[in-house]
C-alpha cells in the first residue's frame, strides 16, 4: 500500500497540473511567456494543447489513485482548489490595461459550464459501465445497482437513446463539446447559443438533470446581458456596484466548491463526517437550493463588475 504521504503529494502534483492546465485553457497573461507558446506558429492552438496535455496528466493521477489505491473523495477538494486558483491567479497578474475588456459573466459561465461538462463526463461513465443494455424507460439511473457506492447514489438521468452504452458514449461526447465551447467559444458574440444547444443535447443522451437548469440560467443571463448591464447602470449607484463587484469571485469559488461537493455526495453519499444516509440525501437536496440561489447572486455580482469595467455603448 503507498504511504498516506505519497498519497498527498500525488493528489499535489495533479492539482498542479490542473493549475497550469486551467492558465493555459484561458490563456492568461502568464502563458504567452510559456516556449512552447511563444514560438508557436499559433499560440492559441498551442496553449490549447498544452493545456489538454496537463490536464490529461492530472486526470491520469486521479484514475490511478481511484484504482489503485482506493477513492478518499473528500481529497478532491485539495486539487479543485488548485483549479480556482488558477483561475484567481490569472486574474491577479493580469495587466490592468487589459482588463477594461475582461468580462466576468464570461469567465463564470466558462468556469460553470466546464463544471457541467465533467459532470456530464461523470454521468456518461457510469452509464457505459452498465454495458450494452436497454433501459425500460426514458427516464433512467446513470449509476447502475453493480457500481453503486451507497443506497441513494442513482444519479437521474434522461436519454432518447433505447441503450446504455450508446447514452454513455454521447453523453461523453456532448460533455467535452460543452467543456469546449465553454473554456473557448462561450466569449464569441453567439457562443452562448452552442453552450446552449450542446447543453440541451448532454441532457437529452443521458449527461444529467440539473446542468440542463443551470444552462438556461446561463443562456437567458447571456441573451439579455445588455439589458441587465443597462439596468445595473441606472437601478444602482457605482459605490453599491463598486462594493458588491469585489465579491464576485470568492462566491463563483464558493459556488464551484458547493457544486462539486455535491457531484461528490451524489456519487459517493460522503459528506464531512455524516453517516446517517438519511440525512445525507436531504443535504444533498438541500443543496440544489444553495446551488440556484448562489447562480443567480453570481450572476448579479458578475452583472455589477462588467457594468463598470465595460463601457456603456457595449451593452
């Protein structure tokens, strides 16, 4: 068995990677100097490689340790806060000069976007674990009674697809498109709309209930991003703005974190140290209140920073 020290330092290493991974998914300031990307005859292409190559590498580290050494699921926050802090990292050595174009509601449906993609990866998992069979309804459990880790981990899921092998496959492809479009697409002027329609087809090949609801949150605050900015202008002083754009960030953190949390709990029935199954699954739907209210608080503080840092005439 490898030493509870060896454990840590492996599940350090892939936060790393997951850190440098997320820096060169969003291209920040910091990646340009990188030697792979600066001599590159498209440094896009090439920070997008580099950045699939090291979170390829950090997964690798994950799947082992799931395999072969057992699963501690708690520890997954030790390598989801080298994710966030890559992100808040990148924000911070950032130049000032730039950031009159940076968008906050961009940056937060990439990060939630890219969370709904892995959940629908997760989701896609464990439907083809359960093999080449066909489901009796539209209507279906993604975790299946053999990879069950405790008596409430169903994970709900819809699917058109009469086979679970074939949900699983799509649902996998249609999460990564989402993971995609959301890391690099979701900022173009009808990005939105692809997060949106892949979305729609993760939830219809069996990708999961709840990505679906914070999509159309997502799709409808990016639709009517103009109007919102233009209310914010004329409903709120720029000191309520100022004051309540400062915290958009540690609540898209606290959000990711709550998010993640319950992927863990939905999966595993862990939370902190509550035994009662009983009370893990109210939590756990608990949770989808604490997820929806701090949605659409993220989406107000976000909407105050860009109707500051964006000039009037963009929205």
């Amino acid at each position: 068995m490898i030493s509870v020290t060896v454990r840590y330092f492996l599940f350090f290493c892939s936060g790393v990677f997951f850190h440098m991974s997320v820096l060169h998914f969003f291209r920040f300031e910091e990646t340009a100097t990188h030697y792979m990307i600066r001599n590159s005859k498209s440094p896009a292409i090439a920070s997008a490689i580099w950045a699939c190559v090291q979170s390829g590498l950090g997964l690798a580290i994950i799947l082992l340790y799931r395999y072969q050494f057992g699963s501690n699921p708690e520890t997954m926050f030790l390598f989801v806060g080298f994710c966030f802090w890559g992100i808040m990292h990148g924000l911070w050595v950032t130049p000032k000069k730039n950031k009159i174009c940076f968008s906050a509601m961009a940056v937060m449906t990439s990060v939630i976007g890219i969370l709904c993609g892995v959940s629908g990866l997760e989701h896609g998992f464990f439907e083809v674990l359960q093999g080449n069979v066909m489901p009796t309804s539209h209507h279906i459990n993604a975790i299946g009674e053999a990879n069950r880790f405790w008596k409430y981990g169903l994970e709900y899921a819809y699917t058109v697809i009469p086979n679970f092998l074939a949900t699983g496959i799509c649902a996998m492809i249609f999460s990564s498109a989402v993971i995609v479009t959301s890391a690099f697409f979701v900022r173009k002027k009808h990005g939105w709309i692809a997060f949106m329609l892949l979305s729609i087809a993760q939830y219809l090949t069996g990708g999961g209930a709840m990505q679906i609801g914070l999509a159309v949150i997502l799709g409808i605050a990016a639709f009517g991003k103009g109007t919102l900015l233009r209310f914010f202008r004329k409903a709120l002083p720029i000191r309520a703005r100022t004051f309540f754009s400062k915290l958009w960030i540690p609540v898209l953190i606290l959000f990711s974190l709550v998010l993640c949390q319950a992927m863990i709990t939905a999966i595993f029935g862990i939370f902190l140290c509550i035994q009662d199954q009983t009370a893990v699954i109210a939590i756990l739907y608990s949770e989808v209140f604490w997820i929806l209210g701090l949605l659409l608080g993220e989406i107000f503080l976000a909407g105050c920073y860009d109707s500051l840092s964006h000039p009037q005439s963009s929205s």
